[in-house]
C-alpha cells in the first residue's frame, strides 16, 4: 500500500486545494514578498508546490532549502532546493523569507522566527483544527497580512516582520 505521501490520491487532492490557496493569498502577499529575496528557507516543503507557484509569478529565489519530515514526501526532489529530512535539527542560518505553508503543526516545538533575517519576512498558514498553533507566532512579530483563504479547505495565513530589540 502506498503511503498517503506518494499517493495519486495526495496529489490529486491536496494540490488544488494549495494551489486555491496559493491563489487566493497573492494578491495580498505580494505587495510584501517583493525581489529580490536571496534566500527562502520552506518547512514542510513537501512536493514543492509553493517553489512552483513562485517560479509561475516570475519570483527567482537563488537560495531555497527545503525542510520535511518524510522522505517520500519530497519525492521528486526539485533541482533548485537544497533538503533537510528532519524534524529534530537546529539551523543557524537565516533567511530573507521563512514560509510554512499548513505544516506548522508538524514542527510546534520550533521557533519560525528563529530562523528569520533581521529584515525577513514570516509566512505561515495553518488548516482550521490547527489555527491555535499561530496564537504564539503573531506574540511575536509585527502582522502584516492576517487572512482566511481556501475554499475547499479553509486556512488561516499570516505574513509577519519580527519584532526585533
């Protein structure tokens, strides 16, 4: 039996239901996620939807990479992403743009804005059961999008500037 991550069915299913979100969210994302952006760092990359729906708005990013818990659910591996499979790790580095997209719930115990440059930007979005889960990111960054997209699947997207001292 094939794990839900290969699956036809994940695929034909979940990808519209991003892709509707993906949609539904840019016009007002991308008044703020403007070039360039050196570097983007995706938890729960997954297939690499996300990847391919920027490359569609013409947004070249030089730097991803890309963290997921699974193995199989970055297969195939986009040519343009470096991949962590993990969910115990610690990175140092930062990053102009962090994004995680409805995976939030898959790595609680880390800090988003840990791993955000000083002038970066926040994007994450969680499915209604999980939408709790943001109440301790928006404690911490300045909001600058706070909106409910999807129509098949509702879920709740936030764009966010750290607050810094």
């Amino acid at each position: 039996m094939n794990s839900p991550y290969t699956s036809a069915y994940y695929r034909d299913h979940y990808l519209p239901i991003q892709r509707s979100k993906y949609t539904e969210a840019w016009p007002l994302l991308r008044t703020y996620i403007t070039l360039p952006i050196p570097s983007m760092l995706d938890w729960g990359i997954g297939y690499g939807w996300w990847e391919t729906f920027l490359k569609e708005q013409k947004i070249r990013i030089p730097r991803i990479v890309g963290v997921d818990v699974n193995e199989e659910a970055v297969q195939p591996r986009l040519k343009n992403v470096e991949y962590i499979l993990s969910s115990h790790f610690q990175l140092k580095e930062k990053f102009d743009l962090v994004v995680c997209w409805d995976s939030f719930h898959c790595f609680p115990q880390k800090n988003l804005f840990d791993t955000v440059n000083q002038n970066g930007l926040l994007l994450v979005s969680e499915p209604r059961p999980f939408v709790h889960l943001l109440e301790k990111i928006k404690k911490q960054g300045t909001i600058l999008v706070d909106e409910w997209v999807g129509e098949r699947e509702k879920s709740r997207v936030l764009l966010m500037r750290k607050n810094f001292a």
